[in-house]
C-alpha cells in the first residue's frame, strides 16, 4: 500500500483528515472534535441527550462541510420539531469555523436517555440539509425525515435521497471529566463520468463500494473517541490492505460565531425603520441575543450610526 501524505506529524483534536482510495473510486472524512467541541458546547446547559445530539451534529457538520472548496462557502444543518425534547437544532461550516446551538423544550423526559434515538429526541420532525457557494450564490438543500436510530443515518438518507450518492457514516461520542471527544468517519463511492458508462454513484450494489462500506462498519464507537488512536492510524487499521491510501491535507477548525456588534447592526440596517422602532428598548437600544455564544448585544438604535 501506498500512503503519500504531506504531513510529517499526527492531526490530534479539532480537525479533519481527508482521504482517498482510487482503487475503489472512494473519498472520506475523518474528524476528532476536543476543545472546539467543548466550547460550543459550554454557551448553554443543556440537558444529557441534547448535549450528545448537538455533538453529534457538530461532527456531521464538519466532515460535510470539509467537502467544500472556497473558504467563503457554507454549509448548514437544520434539524426542526414542533414536539419533541428538541425543537431546533442548527449547525455551521465556513472556511474551518464551526457553531451550532438546539433549542430545547422546558422539560426533559424522565425516559431520554443520553443517547436516545431521533424519535425520542425530536418526534416527527425534518433535517434540511443547505449549501450556499459564495463564487455563483447558489444554494443547494435537500430535506429529510427526522427518521432512523440517529442523526448520522439521516444524513445517510439525505446523501442516497437527494444526492444519489453511497454514504456510509460512524459517530462516536464520549464525555467525561475532563470534557468531551466527538469523533466520526464518513466514506462516500464517487461518481464516474466517462461517457457510455453507467454512474457509479446510482449503483448502492457496487463491489467496491461494498467493500469499502462492509470496512468502515467495523470501526467502533471506542477507536473513534480514542485519543491515543490518532486519525492517520485508524485510517491505516481500516485500509491497510488496499493497494492505495492517499491521505488529502487536513482541515483545522475552530469555534466561528461571527456575533459582533457591527455585524449585527448591519443586519438590522436591512429592516424599515418603522420595524426597527419595534424593537426598540427604553434605553433607546435594540437588544440582539445570539443563540450561538449566549451573548447579548445592545445595538443603538439607529444602526447607521455605529463605528
């Protein structure tokens, strides 16, 4: 086998590994969140299941959201419910910056358990799944039942649903004293173009991408929130025996609110005046409360004027 890496050292925590196996026309993902998770996390208190939800979705988060070429590019998922324990659950990649907070009803069921399943998290509800490319100012999104023991195999769907594209996801989560680790592996059969030839991407019975899926549903729940076990070695334990293992670069990421208070008076200078006097306080501000962080901001009221 054949490993051409540029990196001369290991990637730890908060960041993506790309890789590729040509022989198998597959690409994938790898991601160990540490710190970053921690600290997006900390914004709010969320109850036991929430909190294991929203870090998996972070994980989701990053390994699709690594796909995308220009640093300006977004990607977000939107999980909403009118019922369940979780009434909204929104997370972001942009350039390596990562948010995400849920929304959470006043009340927490006895019977959800930390890592419960979406029925129990969200009742009936869907995952919108949204790409906005800033180079054309396309936006892309696919919308998908909450539906499935996870999140992970939602995002499964949304891919085979939407994209028609074979994509196998592990997540693992594990929190403990001293914080928590979220790591996950996605591994996608890519498209063949050539002319006259069927697209492997319509073709979920592909040898090699039965292959390479039958692998990947070996890792478990442990190697992918083992520290020790860095992200090159767990992709050289799963597909060492291949011909070809090409690791692409790595991605590093950081917590990415973009709250401030400029960026929020130029959102408010797009409302009619009559609009903003709504919300106007008695301190003659108008009072932003950014769910991400946790922060409020107090924003003059005529935005305009804010250096």
């Amino acid at each position: 086998m054949t490993d051409t890496t540029a990196a001369d050292t290991e990637t730890g925590f908060d960041t993506v590994l790309r890789f590729i196996l040509p022989d198998r026309d597959c690409r994938g993902r790898v991601v160990r969140l540490g710190p970053v998770l921690d600290e997006i996390l900390a914004a709010h208190d969320y109850p036991a299941p929430v909190k294991h939800c929203l870090a998996e979705a972070l994980v989701l988060t990053a390994l699709m959201g690594s796909m995308l070429k220009d640093e300006q590019d977004q990607m977000t998922i939107q999980a909403r419910s009118e019922e369940g324990l979780i009434r909204l659950l929104v997370c972001d990649y942009r350039g390596g910056a990562l948010r995400g907070y849920a929304e959470v009803a006043p009340e927490v069921p006895a019977q959800v358990g930390a890592n419960a399943r979406l029925e129990s998290l969200f009742g009936k509800g869907h995952l919108a799944v949204t790409f906005d490319l800033a180079s054309t100012g396309q936006r892309y999104q696919g919308i998908v039942a909450l539906e499935g023991e996870s999140l992970s195999h939602a995002i499964e769907t949304y891919f085979a649903q939407s994209e028609q594209l074979p994509t196998r996801v592990r997540t693992g989560i594990a929190f403990g004293q001293d914080g928590g680790i979220a790591g996950g592996m996605l591994v996608q059969h890519l498209a063949d173009g050539e002319e006259g030839r069927e697209r492997l991407h319509v073709r979920f019975d592909h040898p090699e991408w039965e292959h390479v899926s039958i692998l990947a549903d070996t890792i478990s729940h442990g190697e992918l929130v083992d520290q020790e076990l860095s992200m090159e070695a767990l992709v050289w334990r799963l597909f060492h025996e291949e011909r070809e293992l090409r690791t692409d670069g790595a991605v590093s990421l950081r917590k990415g609110c973009r709250c401030s208070i400029e960026h929020y008076a130029a959102v408010l200078s797009r409302f009619g005046e009559e609009e903003r006097a709504e919300m106007v306080n008695e301190a003659d501000e108008i009072v932003v409360d950014c769910a991400f962080c946790s922060r409020k901001f107090a924003i003059p009221a005529l935005p305009d004027e804010v250096t």
